[in-house]
C-alpha cells in the first residue's frame, strides 16, 4: 500500500523539484489568478482578465466565436461546457468527437487562416512563427496556455479557461471531478514502493522525466521514474535514453505512449533484442497507452491515471 | 590540368611507391585501430559491465579455454543482443561510407564528393520519411527497404537526368544530383510537415542513429557492404587512372563511362543499404578518405582500403561517444560525427599543409 503521508510528502517533494527547474514565470502564475477570477465572475460578469503565458488577457465579452489551436484546450473548453461557443479547432484536436475539426495546425500556424474565422478568442498550447504576435497585432485576443508541468498547473489551465468563456463554476467542478477521481485512485492504488517506470515516448527510446507533467503522474503513485537518471543531459525533460540503460534498469512497468504514432504493442516490445530480461516483459506489465491521452493534460488525464493504477495491481502481484 | 601534371610527375618522381598497394605499417595501423575501436565498443557504454568481466565473457564463448562466464542474463543480454550488434553495424556503416564517399571522390575527380553526392541521402530520407509518416509500425518495418528504395531511385533520376543533358562532364552529373535532392528534399520535408505528431522520430532518423533491432540488422546489411565494397576495391587500380582525367583515361584503353557507372553503382547500393539501417550520418564519407588521403597517400589503393579500415574503427568510436557521453541518454551520432570529426580533420588538414592532394 502507498501511505497517503507518503503519497503527501511525494506530492511536496514534486513541487519542490518543478519549482526548482520550472522555467522562469509560466508554472507559479495561475493557481492565484484562478482564485481571483472566481471571485470577480461569479455572476460571469465580462469583462474578466485572466492570466496566459503571454501574459495577462482582458477579454471584453462573453466570446462566442473561439478558435482552439491546442488539443488539450478543446477537451477542456467542451469539459466545462464552452463547446458551443467553440467555432473551430486544429487538426491535432480529434477528442471529443462533435469538436468542429479544421485543418488549422498550431504546429505549422497560419495567422491568416485563423483571423479568416474572425475568432473573439485564440487558445493555443505552442506559439511559433510568431503566432501570438500576429494575431495580436490584429487585435484577436490570444490565450496561450504552455504544456503544464504537473496537475496543479493542469486544474489551474481549465480553470483559467471557465473563466474566460463564462463557465466558472463548471470548470471547478470538472476540477473537483478530476481531484476526487485521481486522489481516490491513487490513494487505493497497490503497492508501488520503489517500483521503477519505463514511459515510452518513441521507439526510438525517447522518454519523460518527472519534470514533464506525465512524469508527475507517475510521481502521484511514489513510482521512480527511470529517465530521471538522465534528466540532466536534457532540460526539456524528455532524453532519448539508451536500449542498454533500459534493459540494464529492468522497469517494473513499461507505459508505451507510442501505440498510435509508431504502432508499438506489447508484444513488439517484448521482442525487441535483450528486452525479454525487462522485469516488466517477463511479467508482462507493459501498458499500452492512447498517445494523445497521454500527450495531453486536460480532463481525460483522469483515463490516463486509472490505466497506471489498474497497471499497478498486476506489478504487486508479481 | 594542375591535378593531372601533379599526378604525373608523382607518378614519375615516385614510381615503385606509386605502384605499391598499402605499406605493411599502415596495414598494421589499420588493422589495430579496428580491432581497439571494436574492443572499447564492447567493453564500454552506458552500463558498466566491467572491462576484466567483458574480457572474461569473451573468451568463455572461446572453446578449451575454460573461462566461465561471469555474467547474468541481464548483463549477456546487454553486451550479445544490444552492445554486440550495434558494434558490427558500426563497422558496416562506416566501412561503407568511408569507402563510399573515396569511391566518389576518385569517379568525380571532385574532394568534396560524398555518399549521399547524387541524392542518395534526400531520396532515402523521402523513403523513410513516406514510412513513419503515412505507415506507422505496420506488421513488418517497412523504414529500411523504402529507405533503400528511395536512395537508388534518386541516384537513379539523377544519373538518368545527367545522361539525357549528354556529356560526359562529371559537373553535369553532379548538378543534376543537386537538382534531384533539393526536389527530394521539399517533398520529404512537405510530408513531414503533414504529420506533424511524428516529426521527432523523422528528425531522430535522418540525424542517424546505429540502435539496432538486433543482428538480423546486421546479417541483412553484410552481404551488400561485402559486394559493394569488393566492387570498389577491385577499380581501385583503375579509379588512379581516372584521375588523370576522362580523356586521357580513355586513351590509356580504360572504359571510362562502364567504370564510372560500376563505381556509382556500387557506391550507392552500399549506401542505401547503410542508411537505411542507421540514417543519415553525416561527414563520415568525407573526412575519413581525406584524412586517410593526407596520412598515407593519395593512390586510390592506399586509400580505399584504409578507407575501409578506419572508417568502420571511427564510427564504432563516434557511437561509443554518442551513447556515453550524455548515458544514460543518448545523442544522435550524425551529432557527434559532425561535432568531432570536423575539429579533427581541421587538425590533420593543418599538420599536413601542401601534402594533400
């Protein structure tokens, strides 16, 4: 069993970590700026200002035309209710299914193709090519909400967005949801004391270390995460490890987030060269995730963490 | 003709040197340098196997010697199925390149010929990138045959483009390969851009990488490093005749245009077969044959044969940087290819000023 003090103690070890290598102003901001909006739209009074990571955004009126460049964003806007107000969003953006899916990318932006929807609100997760500054300068409102770090920054982004499309009170409780959901999951998951990970980003062994936010899921279960050995080598906290490390490291669980890019299953995995020494492949621990569940931090993060906890029975009966 | 004179007088000045193949020191060098690249390759990476341990697992597989091994099914595992493999492509690749890129060299009459010279290398990367973009992890890896396919079609188109223009300028072939790669390059880099959730693993394969899936990797690439290469070094001799240049090459009786079109093609089967198994590694085709060329002499049988030797030791040796350096990430080793290799050759360019050719 995983004590719930430890549990705690872990959840303040995590923090501490993502406070100390966090980058400079996107991760402290919003869990005061999300407070502070609740109060100010309690009554969804518009206008309200909400805090990005391009700063902070004034919006004048309830927008109704929102163009939504960021997967997540989307799950998140029809979470709380703010799909109808939903006009279009890029084609990464394939969950839920009614989502009005174009072929905008937020990849590859083009600023003429977004302002050609005259959308009252831009969301976006990446900002290349001068994306923010374009739509700006054509005085489109633009919220930029960055890849959280953990889900404290996760809550905070959903909240950040009822406020901004008038649904405060649905983005809490899609947030109490979530809270609820993962506690209880975590809390009842078995034994996971020094059980080592393996996420799988590629199979080219690209991997996630506990400074990402699927990294502080697994730091939620107290799992030791094997790509954290390399976390230095790379800042972005996402090392391409080698084959070698991971056969020699033997994880107890290996989480493949690569099943829909490059088709892995577990039994791919377990006839990769020398892999069937793996403590996971011999007992057959190997998750296959849905990548894009897994490559995002909106509300289905609550599958993701259910898929780890389920995973987790079988590693304690081993 | 300042190389031809040049040679000539070499030729001349020189002549029981000229006509020698590779001196017993430098075939010895050679020699060392393959085996010491291989042996650190073995003993050293990422996990810490133990230089004694390896050295004692090595000779356990040696039959009356009766060392037992000292290792687990863990550690066996990580030097026979990992470390093992990816060891003997390194010398495969990089014996291919390296004799590849000298090929080249001497059928171009052009120093900064490379491998990937006739598209080979954008014609793979389009193969590749067609593969992982439209066909992720189908029932068999498709990378390595699109990526060969891709690599003999572009040489192909270029070399057919470059006949149709006429002439039998080298300038002309080259530049029609230049055309066919930067076409190449624009789809390969469009149909990247289609699919954007699986730009990583496209950037990954065209920085090069030698993780292997095993020896069937290893087995499948030999036969056409081992034809390919016999191809060249049976032209060497030849390949010192063309250096004089195509007309006075066919006055001394050598078929210029089926020498030429042999060297290509064989050059580019190998590297198709290289790179579809470990990417685009890069700058390998080119300093190893000039620094070779500067070191021990510019007859095409001194340097496709230590061409051969040193480039298989080096890219075992970059790879062994490659998987270390960060450990236990890893780098692509088109990176370290690039990153050491360039400071190096400036080095062997420098101490030799005036030798080179």
């Amino acid at each position: 069993m995983l004590h719930r003090p430890l549990a705690a103690l872990l959840a303040v070890l995590l923090a501490l970590v993502i406070a100390a290598c966090g980058s400079d102003d996107d991760t402290a901001a919003p869990p005061a700026t999300s407070s502070a909006a609740v109060e100010t739209t309690a009554a969804a009074a518009f206008p309200v200002t909400v805090e990005g990571d391009n700063g902070p955004l004034t919006i004048q009126e309830q927008p109704d035309e929102i163009v939504s460049l960021s997967a997540t964003a989307t799950e998140s806007l029809f979470a709380i209710g703010a799909g109808d107000q939903v006009i279009a969003v890029d084609d990464q953006s394939d969950y839920p299914a009614d989502a009005p899916q174009t072929d905008l990318s937020g990849f590859e932006p083009n600023v003429e193709a977004i302002a050609g929807y005259e959308p009252d609100l831009v969301i976006a997760s990446y900002d290349p090519g001068g994306l923010v500054d374009g739509l700006e300068k054509l005085d489109i409102p633009v919220l930029l909400q960055d890849a959280a770090p953990n889900l404290d920054a996760a809550y905070a982004q959903i909240e950040t967005l009822g406020t901004a499309t008038g649904h405060v009170e649905e983005a809490e409780e899609v947030v109490d949801s979530m809270q609820t959901q993962i506690d209880e999951l975590v809390s009842s998951a078995s034994g996971a004391d020094g059980t080592t990970v393996y996420h799988e980003l590629g199979p080219d062994f690209y991997s996630a270390t506990s400074d990402t936010f699927i990294g502080s899921v697994y730091g939620l279960f107290g799992l030791v995460n094997i790509a954290d050995e390399a976390g230095d080598a790379d800042a972005g906290g996402y090392p391409q490890l080698s084959g070698e490390y991971i056969v020699s490291e033997s994880p107890d669980l290996i989480v493949l987030a690569d099943t829909v890019c490059c088709g892995q299953t577990a039994q791919k995995v377990s006839k990769r060269p020398g892999w069937d020494q793996i403590a996971a492949v011999e007992s057959g621990n190997i998750v296959e995730a849905d990548d894009s569940i897994a490559s995002r931090w909106g509300p289905r993060t609550v599958e993701f963490v259910q898929l780890i906890a389920d995973s987790l029975e079988g590693v304690s009966q081993r | 003709m300042a190389t031809a004179r040049a040679l000539r007088a070499r030729l001349s000045a020189r002549p029981e040197r000229a006509l020698r193949g590779v001196s017993a020191g430098w075939a010895l060098a050679a020699g060392a340098f393959v085996v010491v690249s291989t042996l650190l390759g073995l003993a050293l990476g990422p996990v810490d196997l133990g230089l004694g341990a390896v050295t004692r697992e090595v000779l356990s597989h040696v039959p009356f010697l009766g060392v037992s091994s000292p290792f687990s099914g863990t550690e066996d595992a990580i030097l026979w199925e990992l470390r093992a493999p990816r060891v003997a492509l390194g010398l495969l690749v990089g014996a291919m390149l390296a004799s590849a890129g000298a090929a080249y060299q001497g059928v171009f009459r052009n120093p900064l010929a490379d491998p990937y010279l006739l598209g080979a290398a954008a014609g793979a990367g389009l193969g590749a990138t067609i593969v992982i973009a439209y066909d992720p992890g189908g029932g068999l890896d498709l990378r390595p045959i699109a990526a060969f396919a891709g690599a003999v079609l572009g040489v192909g188109i270029a070399y057919l483009l470059g006949r149709s223009v006429g002439g039998s300028a080298t300038t002309t072939l080259i530049l029609a390969g230049v055309t066919v790669a930067a076409f190449l390059t624009a789809v390969q880099t469009y149909v990247q851009q289609q699919s954007a959730e699986t730009v990583q693993e496209v950037y990954s394969w065209i920085l090069g990488q030698l993780e292997t899936s095993g020896w069937s990797d290893v087995l499948i690439l030999l036969p056409y490093v081992a034809v390919s290469t016999a191809v060249l070094l049976w032209h060497r001799r030849l390949l010192d005749v063309l250096a004089v240049g195509d007309d006075e090459a066919a006055s001394l009786g050598v078929p210029v245009a089926r020498v030429r079109l042999a060297v290509v093609a064989a050059a580019t089967l190998g590297t198709a077969a290289a790179v579809a198994f470990s990417g685009l590694i890069a700058f390998v085709g080119i300093i190893v044959p000039h620094a070779v060329r500067l070191m021990a002499g510019t007859s095409y049988r001194v340097v496709l044969p230590l061409s051969l030797a040193f480039g298989g030791g080096f890219l075992v040796l970059m790879d062994l940087v490659a998987r270390t350096v960060v450990a236990p990430a890893q780098l692509p080793i088109g990176v370290v290819t690039a990153f050491l290799g360039a400071p190096f050759f400036a080095v062997v360019l420098r101490s030799t000023r005036g030798v080179g050719p």
